[in-house]
C-alpha cells in the first residue's frame, strides 16, 4: 500500500464520533497523565466536542490528532501534531500506544514514520520536535530511531510525585 498515512504494520486516520469512550478511557488513565501533562480528567461531552473540532483544518486547529491502527483496524493510540506553525515549517509530535501489550510492537516507530511522511509530502514542513521526559527510556529509543536528535534539556522542567526531572528537547530536521 503506497499511502502516506501507512507505515509498516500501522494504518492513521483521523478521529471518528466513535472514538469517543476510547478516548475517554486514554484521557483519564491517571498512570499516563505524567507523560501527557493531563491534570484532570475529561468528560465525555469535552471529548465529543473535541472530536467535533477535529474535523476543522490544522491551519485553523494548530493541532491534528490520529489514530494509530493496526492492520486488524484496531486503534492502538493516538499521535499528535500540536503547536503547528506553518511559517516556520514546523511542529511538535506527541505519541501514545496505550496498552502495555501493544507496546514494544513498532507501532509508535511507524506512525512517527508514517506522521513525518504526512508532514513533509503534504503539509510541508521541514521539521518535527518532541519533548520528552529523560527518564522515559523507551520513548526516546523510539524517537531516536525515527530520526529525531536531542539537541537540548530542560533541567528540572518538569513536577512529578517524586520531586522534579528533567526533559529532553528532540528534533528531526527534514529535507
């Protein structure tokens, strides 16, 4: 499949009215919230709207969220492109792949692959960039692996439970 919205063993696409109570189970999944700085959790309603929204241009939104699905059509998690500025060509990428049995399969790999493909070919950026706590191994890798070099660190930038850490500033420069 030559798709520009596929990668491997993932498919994205975009929000439907039935991803509502999915999610509203990610959204309020209190164990994840550190990494997406959620501090509260969502309503139904609030996601319904959100969904709504969703539907409008990234050049009106500044954001785009997509769901990451596996060759079954089963959603796996979301990827974001937030903070788009289409002046300077760029914009921040954040992933999720929600349940731990989902995890380690590439499915975040290919859809970074998949969204930087999307981001060159149609929106015409020439960078992504991510934040990324520095303690959060596994994402990094990922990331990493995709491209993305840390070209920086936030010391203790981010509050946690535990006290304060830092947070590392990746970027994937694309031709």
């Amino acid at each position: 499949m030559n798709n520009q919205l596929t990668h491997g063993k993932i498919v994205l696409r975009s929000l439907e009215p039935e991803d509502v109570d999915l999610l509203y189970r990610w959204e309020n999944n209190m164990e994840i919230w550190e990494f997406s700085n959620t501090r509260s959790p969502f309503s139904r309603h609030i996601l319904a709207e959100y969904i709504k929204n969703s539907a409008r241009d990234i050049y009106e939104n500044k954001q785009l969220r997509l769901i990451i699905a596996n060759w079954e059509r089963h959603p796996v998690g979301a990827i974001d492109l937030f903070d788009f500025d289409p002046y300077h060509m760029r914009a921040g990428v954040g992933i999720l792949v929600h349940n731990v049995k989902d995890r380690n399969q590439g499915y975040a790999y290919d859809a970074l692959e998949a969204l930087s493909g999307y981001a060159v070919n149609s929106l015409g950026l020439k960078q992504l960039f991510a934040n990324i706590g520095a303690d959060n191994k596994t994402s990094i890798k990922v990331f990493e692996k995709a491209g993305f070099v840390r070209n920086g660190v936030k010391k203790y930038w981010l509050k946690t439970n535990t006290g304060w850490k830092d947070e590392y500033f990746f970027q994937k420069i694309m031709a």
